[in-house]
C-alpha cells in the first residue's frame, strides 16, 4: 500500500452499521478479490474487494471476513482471516499482514489464517440460521470472470444446502451510499491529488503535444502523491476524439485550435476522484468554443444546485435535460421543431448530450446504489454534463465530485480551475 494507514474507526463504524441490518442468528462471508492473471506467468496489480475492505480495511489477497453478530462466543462474532505467511513468501511476494498488524488495521480482535476458515465456519454454522452471501449487483455489471465470491457461493450452497440464504449487496450497497467523514476525507484528498496533476499539464498543453504525453505527467504526479495511480481509465482526448465518450487510446497529437478533454481521476486509498476539464490546446477559446464552454459550465452550476436531499437520479437527470434543452436552443443546435417533434423516449437534446449527468462516488468510480435510492446528506456525486460537436470537432465536458449537505453541497473539487478566464491565464502565464 502507498497510502498511510486510514484508522480502524471507520471499519468498525461500517462493521456496526451492517450488523444492525442482518436478520437473527445470520452470518455473512465476504471474500478478498483474485489476483487475475494476463498472460504466462504475469499478473495484474491487485485490487482489493470493495465491500470487505469497506468492512475491514484489509488490502490483501486471499482474505476473508466472517461476521456473525448473534455467535455466543464474542471472540467469533467478528472473525479475519488471512494470507499465512512464511520466509519463502516475504523473499518473493513482499511482507503480508501478521495477525497483529490486521487486528490494528480493521479494529477485528479474531484474526486467523486462512486454512483455519472451514473449520471455524462449520463451529459457527451450528449457531446459526441464514447465511449472507456477497456478489456483484451493480446495475452495470457486465463481467463474465468468476470470482472468490462467486466460487465460494457455488462452494457453500452445494455444502450447506439447508440453510437460508440472503444477499449481503442491497444491505451494503445503501450502506455505502452514505459516506463517513473519514470517507469523505480521503475522496478529498483523491481530489486534491487530482488538482495537482491538473494543474501540472496547464503549463504543459500546446500544439504538437501528444495525448500520452499528458497521460504521462498526470500518472508522475499521481503516484508521486501516494496514489497507485489513475482511478479508472483515462480520457486524453483532442479534437474531435472528444466526441468519443470512452475514448482512451491517447496516441494523438494536440492541433493548434482543438480543444482538449480530459476526463481523469487519482485514486487514493482505494477511493477515487472523478474530473473533467476541457481546455484549449494553444491557450485560447475560440468564440464558439467559449460558447460551448459557458453553456456546459451553466447546466454544471444549475445540475449541481439539484442535488438536494428528497431528490433521485431519475427525476433529477430529467430536469437537468430540460436545462441543456435550453443552452441547446440558445447555441442554435436544436430548435423549436426539433423539440415538437422529438421522441419521449430519446429527446432531442440527447443528440448532443447523450450520457447522464451524476453517478455516485466512492471506493467505486461509478459507486453501488439503486437508481431509485433517495439523496441524503453525506452521498457524493459527480456532476458532469457535457456537449459533443463533431461536425465541429467540439467536445466538451466538465465535471465536479459534490459532497451533499443537509442545507447545500460541498464541492470537492472547488480548488480546481475550472472558469475559462482563469484557465486561459494560467495556461499563457
């Protein structure tokens, strides 16, 4: 881990939050992520199992949470168990949590290693009714991997047939809709990484500047700041590339008069920023492009104002919808025909604004939680509309990570340049 470490606090806080939700006599299991392969003996960088992190802190493969919170015994109601280590293990991989160093971490006193799971979970099935499985529910969830999760789901319902069995995701995914100060810290610190990496490449961008080369600084400054780097794939996108929602090929070189989009994020402690900016490569909007920019930037600034507790995404992306309409209009890309005539279902604005405008935010870029779920104060959202021109070659997309407050919202990336007089004076400066 590059980050320092979070405080056993949190998970405990998140620990006692799940267990007021478990039915009587219940256990829930949650499982470590693989380590995936790529090709012979390579393997991907690891990336921890958002919700026993969440839980617990640990940020090692090959572990595993059990939490059974009706267990007679105290020392097995909350039980970690992890990687044994050896000698040959720390020469090869690296240093693996002692038992002491896990119990520090996630505040769980019961920490045994991993050989030892069996037998402590048939000791606590005997005390209990329903098992709580985990998987990935995300409304967008499209992988065709098999995971720890998924093996050990198939495993324990062919062992255990005669149980009850509950899904762990909607009790966690509401949970982690609501973010802890801690949280919310360490999303503002993920920011600020982020504006430094911004505000590096505003010295940098200029006609004959490729993409990577920006790709590049922004990943200097990132792991420079304690993060493992980007928090999802980066957006580089010139021209008219920024037409591209998922453009992410970055080998283009900057022209004298495009625009640059660049939609990145630094993860820090396995929570992520999300930003937006666009710019001009040679340091100067054009008129039109300052037109476009200003009408993005407004529909931002009225989107930002909806996030409001009672309000819910599909509500809210509908009047954002009506608001781009009307920068739309005024810009002379749509007309009052085009609106008469157009499809309910895909409104016209949609021809030039084809994407939602928030998704939450946290351990997750796009983090879990229904579509449905009421906002509340503590959710952070990002707020990022966007207006794609490419008979143009005009893309343009900004966006923010919004904190929402009881009374307002708390802007997580208010430090970032984001005005176009400013940019342009820090880019000729």
């Amino acid at each position: 881990m590059k980050y320092p470490p979070i405080g056993q606090e949190l998970f405990i806080t998140n620990r006692e939050k799940l267990k007021k939700r478990l039915k009587p006599n219940s256990v829930a299991i949650f499982n470590s992520n693989d380590i995936m392969p790529t090709n012979a003996d390579g393997t991907m960088p690891f990336r921890q199992n958002n919700n026993l992190l969440y839980l617990s802190g640990i940020d090692q493969e090959e572990s595993i949470l059990m939490i059974a919170p009706d267990f007679p015994d105290p020392k097995l109601r909350e039980v970690l168990f992890v990687k044994k280590t050896s000698e040959l293990i720390a020469i090869w991989e690296g240093h693996k949590y002692t038992k002491e160093e896990a119990t520090k971490e996630s505040g769980i006193a019961t920490v045994l290693w991993k050989d030892e799971f069996e037998k402590t979970f048939q000791m606590v099935l005997a005390e209990s009714e329903n098992i709580y499985l985990d998987s990935n529910e995300h409304i967008r969830n499209g992988n065709e991997v098999e995971t720890r999760n998924d093996r050990f789901s198939d495993w324990c319902k062919d062992k255990f047939p005669h149980y009850e069995y509950d899904r762990i995701a909607p009790l966690i995914y509401d949970l982690r809709t609501v973010k802890e100060n801690r949280e919310i810290e360490l999303l503002r610190h993920a920011c600020s990484i982020t504006e430094i990496g911004f505000r590096k490449i505003l010295g940098l961008v200029k006609p004959g500047v490729w993409e990577y080369e920006i790709e590049a600084e922004y990943a200097y400054e990132f792991l420079k700041n304690r993060s493992k780097g980007f928090g999802y794939e980066p957006i580089i996108a010139g021209g008219g590339n920024a037409c591209v929602l998922h453009y992410v090929d970055n080998n283009q070189e900057l022209k004298d008069g495009d625009l640059l989009l660049m939609d990145v994020g630094a993860e820090y402690a396995n929570y992520n920023a999300d930003m937006t900016r666009t710019i001009p490569v040679n340091g100067k909007f054009t008129a039109r492009q300052r037109a476009v920019y200003e009408a993005v930037l407004r529909v931002k600034n009225a989107a930002t104002e909806l996030l409001m507790p009672g309000n819910t995404i599909p509500e809210y992306h509908k009047e954002v919808g009506l608001i781009m309409q009307g920068e739309l209009v005024s810009l002379g890309l749509i007309d009052k025909t085009d609106i008469k005539n157009q499809n309910p279902d895909w409104p016209a604005y949609k021809k030039y604004f084809m994407h939602g405008t928030s998704h939450h935010l946290g351990l997750d870029v796009h983090d879990v939680a229904s579509i449905y779920t009421k906002f509340k104060p503590g959710m952070v959202f990002t707020v990022e509309p966007g207006i794609y021109i490419p008979d143009e070659a005009i893309g343009i997309r900004l966006e923010d990570d919004i904190v929402i407050l009881e009374d307002g919202h708390d802007n997580l990336m208010g430090n970032i340049p984001i005005q176009a007089d400013e940019i342009e004076d820090l880019m000729n400066s």
